[in-house]
C-alpha cells in the first residue's frame, strides 16, 4: 500500500509549497480550529519585527548585525541579519509566503539566544558559522496576512519593457475573493527564482509554469538572490539554505497523529536521475544527500523531545519538481537544502498552537546548526532520511 499512498500524497497533500492552500478542508480533527477566524495579534506585525531587531542588535553588543538588504515593491525595508563569523554559511528566511508566520518568531527568539548567551554551545555556534536570516522576506503579503506580495503586472512591464508583450506570469494573482488580489493582485514569490542567479527576464520565458524556473521579476526574489550571490561570492557557497512555511493538516503516515511539522529536502527531480535531465548543467552541484541529512539533523532533535507533539513529523511530498521555488534554484546552486512545513495557516489557526509550532521550528532549526556546527550532520546516514514517515491525508493511512 505504501507505493499507492505515495502517488497519493503527491497531488493531494502539495499544500503550501505547491498551491493556495485549501481552507475548510474535510479532514476536520480535534486540534484544528478551521475556518474560525482566529485572532494573528501574537504573530509578529512588521513594526514589531523592526523593534525586535533592534533591541537584539543593541543588546548582543555587536554579535548581531541587522542591515536593509534591499525593498518590497511597496517600499518596506527587507531585514538581513547576521551572526556568526565562522566559515560555513546558513541562510534562513521565512514568510516568502506573508500568512506563513511562525518562522519569523521561531528566527527572533533564535537570533535574541545567539546574541546573548555566552554557552560553550553559542561560542562554537558562532565560531563555525555564518548564521544570515531574512525574516519576513515577504513584507507586503506579510502585512496584508495572505501568500502573495503586492504588485501588479503593469509594474512588472514598466521595469522589464521587453515583456510588454508577455502574458502575465503563470504565478500571478488578480482573481477576486478574500485576499483581494483583484484590486491589489501579486505574485506567488516563491515560484519566482532562478537557478541561472544572472538570469534577465525575456518574453518568450512567460508565462511559465510550476515545472519551469522563475524570473526575479519581483524586488523581494531579487533581494534574496542578491544576498545570496553576496555570500556565494564572500565564502564561496552558500552551505545551507532553510525555507521556513506553513500548510494543511495532515497525519504522519500509519498513525492517527496529526502532523506537527512536515520536514523536505527534495524540491527538483535529481539532475543525476532519471527525468532529471533537464537539470543537467547543475549536477555537479546537487547536494541531495547532505539536504538529506541536515532534514535528518533536524528530525533527529525533534524525535529526542521524545513522547510529545514535537516527534510527529513527516517528510513533505517527496514528489514535486518547482524549480522555481527558492529551495529549488537554491539546491541547484549547490547549498544543502531544508524544508520546514508547521500545520495550519495563520488565518485557520491563530495563536492557538503557536508556542508549540514555533518551538518546534526553533528545535528543528538548532539541531541544524548544531549538527553543522560541530560537523555531526556529516556523519548521518542520509539514507535514513527515507524513513521519515510521509504525510496522508486520513488517519492511518499506510
Ligand atoms: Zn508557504
């Protein structure tokens, strides 16, 4: 059975990373609080986040350095905050999609431990590592609580001329409903990046589609990928890069558990494998098994909390291709490659779990940067990855 569930999972559980997520699905259980509009006061708002920073900068006394890297088509400030001086590099962002909001917490309280505690486990941290996080990549759907940032497609021609005859992108948004992208359209982000990082965008590459690669055409991708190519050119590779969201609410394969967290590092067809020829001009960089053990990293620190909510988590589908997405151009690039998926969007969930999904983030992310730091991660078996149990849709369900 376990073959079926798996072709299963792959068109029925792509939630967030894949799709708009479905609201008000029929997989109702006790812990969900779907469809009620539950308060987000408790989540981070953009002012919030830029008080934060401050005050971790100012109080780590030089450890943490908060920069602009660059702006949201609105104009808000995008935050690249560092710490660390160490040789190996961990790029982590989060909100690329703006009612994904966990992970901006999950950064803050991190980045507040590393720029102030003293521990030998910090030092070595610090030592080892370049810890650069972008938190709320995605400042403008932030704000407006929903997936996609907020430009129109007018915008994009006036900075791209050369597309005055292109459709729009497939990821782009100006359909009526509660998001308002009729009156205030905007793009997926995530589907906008590029393995080629020098990549101009040209009319003929429109609209695209989930299988093929973005354009930068949005100033939030391009900021990213800016500071991406800052660090590729400053140490040579960017090691790992984590992409911090939210979706469905699915159950660990063979159990009645729902999933706290849905965990991947597989986001394009293996330029080594079958079907993965296209690809081919980024084999050399794939780092396939080191994304698998960094996800194992984490795991491995989620499963020692032992007898809780914090140990049910599953792999993500397995069974995408969305080079596209940031994790997608990213891995192809050559850094080792995490995703993190907590159950339930903002909207449907509300404060509700949000201590526990955000420790469970915090917990999955230091067992990466400690298993990086003290260079543990590279003696995981990455194919013990495969063991992760997968995500379903049913309780049960094998
Ligand atoms: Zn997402």
């Amino acid at each position: 059975m376990k073959k079926v569930w798996k072709v299963l999972s792959s068109t029925a559980l792509a939630a967030s990373l894949f799709a708009v997520p479905t609201m008000g699905s029929a997989n109702q259980g006790p812990s969900p609080q779907q469809g009620e509009n539950l308060s987000i006061e408790g989540f981070i708002n953009y002012e919030e986040l830029s008080k934060k920073l401050e005050q971790i900068q100012k109080s780590s006394q030089g450890k943490v350095s908060v920069e602009t890297a660059g702006y949201t088509n609105q104009g808000r400030g995008i935050y690249k905050v560092s710490v660390g001086h160490g040789k190996k590099v961990v790029l982590i962002q989060s909100e690329i999609h703006g009612n994904e909001k966990t992970g901006t917490v999950a950064l803050l309280n991190i980045l507040q431990n590393l720029g102030s505690s003293n521990s030998p486990e910090t030092r070595k941290i610090l030592d080892e590592l370049t810890i650069v996080v972008i938190p709320m990549m995605n400042v403008d759907g932030s704000e407006l609580s929903r997936r996609a940032n907020e430009m129109n497609w007018t915008e994009v021609v006036a900075k791209f001329p050369q597309l005055s005859n292109a459709k729009p992108a497939w990821n782009y948004y100006s359909y009526p409903g509660i998001w308002n992208y009729d009156t205030k359209p905007g793009f997926d982000v995530n589907r906008d990046f590029n393995p080629d990082l020098n990549y101009v965008p040209k009319a003929e590459d429109f609209p695209g589609a989930s299988n093929k690669y973005g354009w930068y055409v949005t100033p939030e991708a391009q900021t990213v990928r800016d500071v991406y190519k800052d660090l590729k050119a400053q140490f040579g590779n960017v090691d790992v890069f984590v992409d911090l969201h939210h979706q469905g609410f699915p159950y660990v394969e063979g159990t009645d558990d729902r999933v706290t967290m849905s965990i991947s590092g597989k986001f394009v067809t293996n330029p080594n494998s079958p079907g993965g020829q296209k690809y081919a001009a980024y084999a050399d960089n794939f780092h396939y098994d080191f994304s698998r053990q960094l996800n194992l990293a984490a795991y491995n620190a989620l499963q020692a909390k032992g007898n809780s909510v914090f140990t049910n988590i599953s792999l993500y589908d397995q069974n995408i291709d969305l080079p596209g997405t940031a994790l997608g151009s990213f891995a192809l690039n050559g850094s080792g490659t995490v995703l993190f998926e907590v159950s339930g969007q903002t909207q449907t969930f509300g404060q509700k779990k949000k201590g526990q999904l955000v420790k469970t983030v915090e917990t999955g992310l230091m067992g990466i940067i400690n298993g990086v730091a003290d260079e543990s991660v590279y003696q995981l078996n990455p194919k013990e990855y495969e063991n992760i149990p997968l995500s379903v849709r049913t309780p049960g369900g094998l």
